[in-house]
C-alpha cells in the first residue's frame, strides 16, 4: 500500500508543477475584479422615492422607488487580446447593498484593458423558468402566459402625467412570448488597468431608457388605459433600442 501512495504522489506532483498548482497558465498572474454598480438620474445619485425630481427627454418629470435588473456574461477584454467572461447571472437591486458589487466568480488576467461587456438581461440560455429556485432573483420570474422565464428589468416610478397628476409606471422588461430581448452592452475601457483587487464602476442612467433612439412620453406607455408594458412587443424593442446608451463606465 506505501508503495502505491509513494507512486500516487510521484504522478500527480509534476501535474501540480506543471499547472503552477492554480490552474492558470504558468507565468500569467490572475486579479480578483470586482463590478461596483450605480444608478444615476440626470447625472446624480437617485434616491428612492414617491418624488417625481427627474426629466426625461420628452419632459416628464419622473421618480424611482425600485430598481432591479440582471446582467450576465459579464466580459473584461484586455489590450493583447485576452477575454474572460464570468459565466451566469448576477442580480442587481439598488435597495440591497450587497448586490450592487459583484466579484467575478472568475480570475482575470492582469494589464491593460480595452473593454467592458455584458448581456443586459439574460439571454436565451439563462431566462429559463426554474433556473433560480431562491429569492430575490426567483422574485424576478415573468408569466408563464407571456413566455416564462425572467424579468430582466423592474424599473418602477411615479411621473407627472398630461393631467398634471402622479401616475405610477412600472417598466418591467423581458422576453416576451419566446422573443428574446436581451442585448449586450460593449464599453470602451480603454485607459484602465486590471489590478490585483480592481474595481470597475458600472453607471446605470435612468432616463437614457427613456430615449435615444426612441423618445418615450410616458403618458403614451403608462396610462389608465395601457398601465404596463410587459405585454407590449413594441415597448419591449424599444428598450432594447434605447438600451444601448444606458450604460457607461464611471471614473477609474
Ligand atoms: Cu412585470
């Protein structure tokens, strides 16, 4: 038996050896990043509320009281080349500290960077009903009448209507009826660095969603004859559409 132990670990030390017993490429030196994420409204802070003290493009005046969204196949592309992206899912809600940092499950190669990208939402192989069986992101699920899955957003306010009243609006975003409408956001990160310990600021803009390419005002979304959106096909591409200058990357 000591025979054979002494011929296991004469085996399996030059495998160890060989991998530089971390599994990454020899000589190459690995960082834990980390997503740091904010949300913005006309380029400050929000602040959760009933209050209604942001604009949007069309004029409305607008507030938030909940905001929660998914981002997935987060990806960092260095200068040389080198990509890694953090497979899944991360839940992001701006009332719950902990979810607004995210360490990547996965090392990243340290130097220069050149890209930040991520599915905004979560695509077809992820927004499958019963993929998250805990809360808060099982919270998240969308009817099975219009599709199944998840939402991939629940953005939620009061605005000043037509009628000078609060009106509440919820823009819940998600695949709808099988369509999928997710879509990857690519950010130019050139001028950073990946350190050992990095953090990278991910800035989400509220009324961007409201605009650019598509003005949106919200009495034609959000009204007592059309309350939601989630069944609207058209509202659900606009988004999409809009949702390409939501995002930007904040001061390293
Ligand atoms: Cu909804």
């Amino acid at each position: 038996m000591r025979r054979n132990q002494a011929i296991a670990i004469l085996v399996v030390l030059p495998l160890l050896l060989a991998t530089g017993g971390c599994g990454g490429d020899a000589g190459a030196t690995e960082a834990a990043v980390t997503i740091a994420f904010e949300h913005l409204a006309n380029d400050v802070p929000i602040v959760l509320g009933s209050e209604t003290p942001y604009t949007n493009a069309a004029g409305n005046e607008f507030g938030t009281t909940r905001l929660s969204y998914f981002v997935s196949a987060l990806t960092l592309t260095l200068t040389d080349g080198t990509e890694v992206t953090a497979s899944g899912a991360h839940y992001v809600d701006h009332e719950t500290d902990e979810t607004r940092t995210y360490v990547l499950p996965v090392g990243v190669a340290t130097g220069d960077l050149a890209q930040i990208s991520f599915v905004m939402g979560l695509g077809p192989d992820l927004n499958v009903t019963g993929a998250f069986t805990s809360p808060p992101e099982s919270l998240m699920e969308w009817p099975e009448m219009m599709g199944g899955g998840y939402h991939y957003m629940k953005f939620e306010g009061r605005y000043v209507d037509d009628a000078d009243e609060p009106f509440n609006f919820m823009t819940h975003s998600g695949g709808l009826n099988g369509t999928d409408y997710s879509f990857e956001v690519v950010l130019d990160a050139t001028g950073r660095e990946v350190t050992e310990g990095a953090t990278f600021i991910l800035e989400m803009n509220l009324e961007e969603w409201f605009a650019d390419p598509d003005t949106w005002d919200l009495n034609d979304y959000f009204n007592e004859t059309h309350r939601g959106i989630m069944g609207d096909a058209d509202a659900q591409a606009s988004l999409m559409a809009n949702g390409a200058t939501v995002f930007s990357l904040g001061a390293p």
